[in-house]
C-alpha cells in the first residue's frame, strides 16, 4: 500500500523530527530545554498519569483493578485501532466521518455470513477485511481522483453506510460462534502456568521483554543520532524516560498477570492485535517512504508535487488503511458485543478524531504520531471509563469529553501562536 519515489525527492521531505533530541552539535541541550521544545509529547503522557492517579482516587481504587483494567482495553481497543488510520489521514490534512458507519455495515455483514450463511467465521473474518478494503478505496478515490473534499465524500459515507448498515442488520443478528466472540474475551493460552499469588508467568515474562526492547531502542537511537553528527537528547532525560517506562510497564503487567480467572487469564488478544497494529503503523508512519510522504504532503501540499511526490496516490492509500482498520473493528466491537446492531459504532468518528488531537496531532496537519494517538485514546477512555465507576450521567460523561478535547486544541494553538 506504499507508494513510490525517487530517492531525490525522498531525501526532500523528510519528516521533521518530533524529538528534542537532534539538535546540532553545539546548540542549547539541556533537559529543560528539551523538555520545553517537546512539551506537546510529553505533556500528554503526563496528563494521562494525573488523570488515572486521580479516577484510581476517586474511584476508591476500582479502575485500576485487573479485570478493570482489561476491561478498560477491551473497551477502547476499536478507538484505539480507529485513531491509527485517524491520525495519519489528519496528518494530510483529510477527515473520515465514515468510520463509525463502516464499523455498523462491516460488522453488519460479517454477523450476517456467519449466522444467516453459515460461513466459517474465519472467513467470514477475511470477506470483512476485504469489504474494508473496497470501501476504502471507494473513499480514496473520490478524495484523491475526483477531489472531492474528504469531509464531505466522508460525511456522505456516514450517512449511505450507516443507511446500509439499518437494511442489512434490522434490529439486531446474535452471534452464536463462541470462537469467534473469543476474541474479545480470551486471552492468550498462558502455557507457562501460574506463580505466587495467581500470576501469569507468561505475562511478567512478556513485560521484562517489552521493557528490555524499549531500552534498548533508547540507547541505539542515541547511538544513531550520535553517529549522524547530531547531539543525542541529553542522558539524564534518557534514564528518566527508561525509569517511568519501567515503572509503567511494571504495573501494566502487574495487573494484567493477575486479570482472568484461574485457568484464562493474562495477555487478552485485543491487546495484542491492538498492539501488533500499532507497531506496523508506527513503522509504516516513521520509517518508510509513504510515512515521509504523508507528512510532507501534511507539511506543505504544494512543496510536495514540486519534489515529486503525487500526492493522490498518498491521498487514495491513506483512505485504503483507513477501510482496513475500520474492518478490523468491525470484528473487535462485533465480537465484544456479541451482536451486531444499525446502532453500533455510533460516535467513534468523534471519539478516534478527539484521540488524535488530544494526543498532539496538529489541526492544521503535517504533525502527529501514533503513539500520541493512543495515549490520547486512553485519556478518553480513562475519563469514560472513571466517571462511569463513579456512577456520572452518559451526557455529563460526553459534556467533559468535549470540554477535554477543546482544551487540548486550545492549548496547542495558543502554544503555536507563542512560538510564532
């Protein structure tokens, strides 16, 4: 799904680093200095902190139990897989306003081959990914070929999928296939059995993995940076990253080791779907030529055909991921619910956009990151999750939702209109 270039214009529209850290020899290094020129990535994760430590409070300790805690990741894990392909197509400056739909009509149909059919719920699976992908390039080409605005080729997409999704479905269609709704409910098979207290093994073992991989990635892009001439982020911000990474990562698998019952229990497979797909997208975003297309048609639309890039095949691609992930949960929510329904999907166009820009992506485009999108993911899901605990009315719930949101667009246009 990538597309093609010259190494010329390659080389020309690099995206802008959002780290601190590859700053010129010689230039101001300092931690606070990075810190400040990074507050936007930084800010967010420490928000996200503040605001689990004050629900965990006022909760009375609730969210973050272990059943609660998977609970909290089977629930937004369809958002989270959403504001993947959210951020990149915001990134360029476009919106989908279909996803929602998509998720209602694709999960429409997979219920359907499944139960009114008779298909194998595997396949049943793999018609509904390549249904994803044909909507997607449906919407790439009216945007990237007709030119017409995403909003509104999206915004008509809403309204024809979600008209498609009430003929198909009715009322509802029950799921039956216990394999199939398995996949929002069990967890990885823990063939490493139980230690004290009821532990996962394989869970503590999958952890001390993650944490090794993370510090490592710190130390050889150091490196990488050191190589290439540049001055690496200063150390002490690279020990105080690798010290709350493994203070996270420490009570992630804390928690999750201890979730399930007594014979499944540990590593859900939403988290590692969720997971597998937020390592490809990162890779695809960050390290390959279509990711630095992205962002230089993001950056600066009219520099970019200049350099050489068409900007209509990234336009037409970005709509074909964003079909795929929308399948991708199409089967999450439908096999969480268990039921497929005209109503379901309802608001997730607003909840995966209100991700991106809470995790950093720029209204404007051309800046943003997949891993910000998640966190801004869990700030919403936090927030829904913590005031539901704590008994709040559904429309108090979306009034603060919305509140969080502007605030997090309004500081960052304010922090944008300081630095200009």
């Amino acid at each position: 799904m990538a597309t093609s270039a010259s190494p010329a214009s390659t080389a020309a529209v690099q995206p802008k680093a959002t780290s601190g850290a590859k700053n010129p020899k010689g230039s101001d290094n300092t931690l606070l200095s990075t810190v400040m020129g990074n507050l936007r990535q930084y800010g967010i994760v420490g928000a996200l902190i503040i605001i689990v430590v004050a629900f965990q409070i006022l909760t009375g300790g609730v969210l973050l139990k272990p059943n609660s805690f998977v609970s909290l990741i089977q629930q937004n894990a369809y958002v989270i897989i959403l504001a993947i392909g959210m951020v990149m197509v915001i990134i360029a400056t476009h919106i989908d306003l279909s996803v929602g739909s998509l998720v209602a009509f694709i999960g429409g149909v997979c219920a359907l081959l499944m139960e009114h059919y008779n298909v194998n719920w595997i396949v049943a699976i793999v018609v509904s990914i390549i249904l994803g992908l044909l909507i997607g390039i449906w919407n790439g080409f009216w945007v990237a070929y007709v030119r017409i605005p995403g909003f509104i080729t999206t915004l008509a997409g809403m309204l024809i999928f979600r008209g498609l999704a009430t003929v198909i479905v009715g009322e509802s269609v029950p799921i039956t296939s216990r394999d199939f709704r398995g996949i929002a409910s069990n967890y990885i098979p823990n063939f490493l059995g139980f230690g004290p207290g009821g532990m996962s093994i394989l869970t503590i073992v999958v952890g001390a993995l993650v944490f090794a991989l993370f510090v490592f990635l710190q130390f050889r892009n150091r490196a990488k940076v050191a190589a290439s001439g540049l001055q690496p982020e200063p150390m002490s911000l690279t020990w105080i990253k690798i010290v709350v990474a493994g203070v996270v990562i420490a009570f992630v698998t804390y928690l999750l080791s201890l979730s399930g019952n007594d014979e499944n229990g540990g590593i859900p497979i939403m988290l590692v779907i969720v997971g597998v797909l937020v390592v490809i997208y990162n890779f695809i975003l960050t390290r390959t030529v279509f990711g630095r297309h992205v962002y230089a048609v993001g950056g600066n639309r009219k520099a970019a055909r200049l350099s050489g890039i068409d900007d209509r095949k990234v336009d037409f691609f970005l709509y074909v991921h964003m079909g795929f992930l929308s399948a991708v949960a199409a089967v999450c929510m439908l096999s969480r619910l268990a039921s497929a329904t005209a109503q379901a999907g309802m608001e997730f166009e607003m909840d995966a956009i209100a991700a991106c820009f809470i995790g950093g992506t720029a209204v404007t485009g051309g800046i943003g990151t997949i891993p910000g999108a998640v966190v801004g993911a869990f700030v919403m899901g936090v927030i829904n999750q913590g005031l539901s605990i704590m008994g709040v009315d559904t429309a108090i719930v979306k009034t603060i939702k919305g509140l969080v949101l502007l605030g997090a667009v309004a500081v960052d246009l304010m922090s944008k209109r300081k630095k200009g």
